[in-house]
C-alpha cells in the first residue's frame, strides 16, 4: 500500500468530517437565529434583541472559522445580510447600553449637586441616543427580512446540504 495516498485518504476524511461538523452547528445557528428573528415585533422587549445579536455573532464566528470548507459564491450570499442585520442590532445595543450609562452618571450627578445646565446636556444626549435606537429599531425588520430571505435560506442550505430550513413559516410581522 502506497503511504502517500492512505495520508491523503486520511485528510480528505478529517476535511469531510470538519465540514460535516461545521454544516451541523452553522445550520443550527442559523436556524435559532431565523426562529427566534421571527419572533420579535414592535413590543419585544430590548433583552431579545439582545439575545439575538448573541445568535448572530455565534453563527458570524462560525461562517468565519469554517468558511475555507464550503464555496465563497454560497458564503458571501450568507454573510452579506448577516453583517447588516449585525450592525442595526449592535447599534441598538450600543445606544441602550450607553443611555443607561448617561442616566446612572446623570443621576449621580444630580445627587452631588451639578448645575442645571449639566444635567440638561445629560438629558439631551440620552435623547439623541434614543433617537438612534428608535432608528435602529424601525430598521431591524427590513434588515432582518433580507437575512430571512430566499436567497440567503438557500445559500444556508448549500453550506450545511440541509435542502432548506426547517422552519418555512415567513410571517409578515411589525418587527
């Protein structure tokens, strides 16, 4: 027996079970993230979007990770609206996070006697912080419905050879 080829047969097997190994998780990332987008509408409380924006980075990282195993065409299709759909759920993150912050700090400030003017400027920043997520809020549905796509479901299914998503329920909601 030719050495050279049972290495190379050994190789192309741990190349075929990396794959089948990374399909299996990317496919149930992407099918968590797909569930639980569908879920959140105009009163989904700001912890989902949360929670989603942890789904999303889970199956970012393993797109990334694994990429080199599954065709570039397949792969671009799929990261492209993740991206997005990662920006508008990281930007309303961001400005939650930070106008908490600015209000705890304001507060403080308050007890500790800052002037009127500080505190104005404080309540004036929180506002303009809000009217970023409410921006960001309003554009999660239509970024979240390109991620949702046809398209994308099938580029999913060519990475992960599922044939589709499991969860073919595309409803129309007030995200």
């Amino acid at each position: 027996m030719d050495r050279s080829s049972g290495e190379s047969g050994d190789a192309a097997e741990a190349d075929r079970r990396a794959r089948d190994v990374a399909a299996e998780r990317i496919e149930r990332a992407h099918s968590r993230l797909v569930r639980d987008g569908r879920t959140i509408d105009g009163s989904s409380k700001p912890e989902a979007l949360h929670d989603l924006r942890k789904d999303a980075k889970r199956l970012r990282y393993l797109l990334e990770c694994f990429g080199s195993l599954f065709p570039a065409e397949d792969l671009s299709v799929a990261v492209k609206p993740l991206k997005s759909l990662q920006d508008v759920l990281g930007e309303f993150q961001d400005t939650e996070v930070q106008a908490h912050a600015l209000a705890q700090f304001g507060r403080q400030l308050d007890t500790e006697g800052a002037s009127t003017d500080t505190i104005l400027a404080m309540g004036g920043a929180i506002e303009q912080l809000s009217v970023r997520q409410s921006r960001a809020r309003r554009e999660f549905a239509a970024r979240f419905e390109s991620f949702d796509s046809r398209e994308v479901e099938h580029a999913y299914a060519s990475i992960t050879g599922t044939g589709t998503t499991k969860s073919k329920k595309r409803k129309k909601k007030n995200r």
